[in-house]
C-alpha cells in the first residue's frame, strides 16, 4: 500500500501515469475515499496526466486523526502531499468537502494551482445541506458496498456493517470534523473565494441540493463555468464518464 | 507476497490461489477463514468487500502481474457496480488471457 508520511499523519496515496508532464491531483469527499475517482474517472485524466489521489487523513487507509479538519488544516495537508511529491503546481480538483479543501488550496497557494475544477460542494453555511450531504455520503457508501443502483440502502455483510459503524462512530463522535465544519459556515462569503484567479470548472447534478451553492461560486469566482450533469450529490458514482470527460477537456484547453 | 515478478504462464487453476492470498492480505486471515473462497466468489456479496480494498486488491495484482496485464484499464472499462459484483473466475481469465 503506497504511503506517505506527512508532519502529522501517514497518507495512503495512489498514482498513475507517473512521468507525465502534469499533474492531477484529486481530493474526496466525507465519508469517502479515494476510490471514488480511482476506478473511473482518474484512468480517463491518466490518459494524458499524472494523477495522484489520495485518502484524507481519517478516511480509507490514511491513519486516523481526533483534530485538524477544518478547510485550513486539511489544505495544509494538501500542500504537504504536493511538496513530498516534489510537485510545484497541478491541476486541482476536489468532490463536496474536496472541494472545499480544494477552494481553500486554491485562495491560500494561488501559485500552486493551475486549473481548479470543483464538483458539487455544499455552502458550508447552509447546514441543512451539509446534513443532506452527509445522508448523500452515507447511502454513497452502501452504494459501493453493495453494488447497487440508486440510493436504496442494501443488506451489508457483517465485516462490512462493523467497518461503516467504525468509520462513522469515530469521525462523528471521536473526530472534531463536525465541530470544524461549523466553523467554516462563513467560507462562501469571507473565505476570499472571490479572488480565486484560476480558471474553474464548477460541476453540479440537476438534481442535487447542492445546486445553489455552485450558482453562488459561479457568481462569486471570476473565471468560472457551470456545467451541470444528470444526477444527484452522487454524479461521480451516477456520471463517472461524464465527469472524466469533461475533467481531461477541461484541463487539457489551453486559454 | 506482491513483490514477486515476471510470474511464468500460469493456469488459472495456479493464478486462483495468488488471487485468494490478496484477499487474505487485504481484508485479514481472521475473516478469510470463515469464508469459501472460489472462483465463483463476487467482491462484495460473497467476500464482503468495500470498494477501497478493491483498489488494494487491484494494486497486489498489478505489483505481481506486473506490465503484461494493465488491470486498472481493464477495471476502467467497467462501472462500478460492474466492478464490484466481479468473481474471482472473472480476474482470473482476464489475467490468463494476457499472460
């Protein structure tokens, strides 16, 4: 299993089409893990990049961590990523929370970043959506647990219901990560995402809750594109070829 | 176990047991135990796999089989719930038919 260890925590981290001359570095969302790019969506972009995911510190198989899951700490852990990868700017692109950290990124190390692609985040402020979010995550979970279609909550195995109860219980109740989301409830309006200069590509489900808070960022960020997919808060599962395609011609259009 | 490289032309009688030692390395020899493992096992219903120890699995195999086979792309081709309701007999073919 490909680790990184960073000044805090130990990173499981998956490459491809390492030797490329760009990089595309992608970042989950809650409750996630990097597979959700990893089967997909990341062999489309490694058609022409290197692209690195990677488990955020708590999920997957990055060691756990109680503290630290705010948008400012977890962008340092992204830039930490970037310098042991000796990797001085990529194309970033992050999934509802990864997004957020991928907007943090963006606003803190404008230099780092090339193009910024961001894909169905929530308004931090809107809590009744982030919590819709957080069911979304649940039943995204169950969906790749069980291999089925739609947001139908299956029967589990034993291991697996054993592992999900793990995972929840220790970041609801163990982790701080609810505690430090409240805090980042004014990101949209003082979070300086106004003067994000990158060129963005914002993708959002028809359908989902999280519709108005991509209008909101398009509206906020100077050179940003909508574009929306079929789909729910989970058009990576739903629209992965969608969403591949539209990442690599995103990032492969020169200005 | 996945150091190994350049394995010879294997059966797939030969390449079921590599495939079964993955499974036990990622997901434990404490639950392994209680399971049939065969060719007829699928990812998730039968071995109660999640979808990132399917990308641990996919690297051990990519680690053995090395550059003859291009797993990912071939997993690339699927959507996940293809993916995921894979049995062994499946992986196994596949990685005959490109060694």
């Amino acid at each position: 299993m490909p680790v990184v260890e960073l000044p805090h925590t130990r990173i499981h981290l998956q490459e491809m089409n390492k030797g490329a001359a760009e990089t595309v570095l992608m970042v989950h969302g809650m409750f996630t893990n990097l597979s959700i790019w990893y089967f997909n969506i990341a062999p489309i972009l490694a058609e022409r990049y290197h692209v690195v995911l990677y488990d955020l510190k708590g999920h997957g198989m990055s060691d756990r961590s109680q503290h630290g899951y705010d948008l400012q700490s977890m962008s340092d852990e992204l830039l930490a990523l970037m310098n042991t990868l000796q990797l001085t700017s990529v194309h970033l692109a992050g999934y509802s929370y990864g997004g957020l950290i991928a907007l943090k990124t963006a606003i803190r190390y404008p230099e780092k970043i090339k193009k910024l692609a961001v894909i169905e985040s929530p308004n931090p402020y809107e809590q009744e959506t982030m919590n819709v979010v957080d069911v979304y995550s649940k039943e995204l979970l169950v969906h790749f647990v069980n291999g089925q279609g739609g947001h139908s909550p299956a029967k589990m195995g034993k291991r697996q219901l054993e592992r999900r109860h793990r995972l929840y219980e220790f970041l609801l109740k163990e982790s701080t990560i609810r505690q430090d989301m409240q805090q980042e409830r004014h990101f949209f309006s003082n979070g300086g995402i106004k003067d994000i200069p990158h060129e963005t590509l914002l993708i959002y489900g028809k359908d989902s809750d999280c519709v108005s808070a991509g209008l909101e960022l398009q509206e906020k960020i100077k050179d940003a594109r909508l574009l929306f997919v079929n789909g729910d808060h989970n058009i990576p599962v739903q629209e992965p070829f969608t969403i591949g395609n539209a990442l690599k011609d995103f990032f492969e259009t020169q200005d | 176990m996945d150091q190994l490289t350049q394995p010879a032309k294997l059966s797939e009688a030969e390449i079921l047991p590599v495939l079964k030692q993955f499974i036990t390395e990622v997901i434990g020899e404490e639950f392994v135990e209680d399971l049939d493992i065969t060719a007829a096992s699928s990812f998730t219903k039968d071995l109660e796999m999640d979808s990132i120890e399917i990308v641990a699995f996919s690297e051990k195999v990519k680690n053995y089989f090395g550059k003859d086979i291009d797993f990912t792309g071939w997993l690339s081709n699927m959507d996940l719930d293809q993916i995921i309701s894979l049995n062994l007999g499946d992986i196994t073919k596949y990685i005959q038919s490109c060694l």
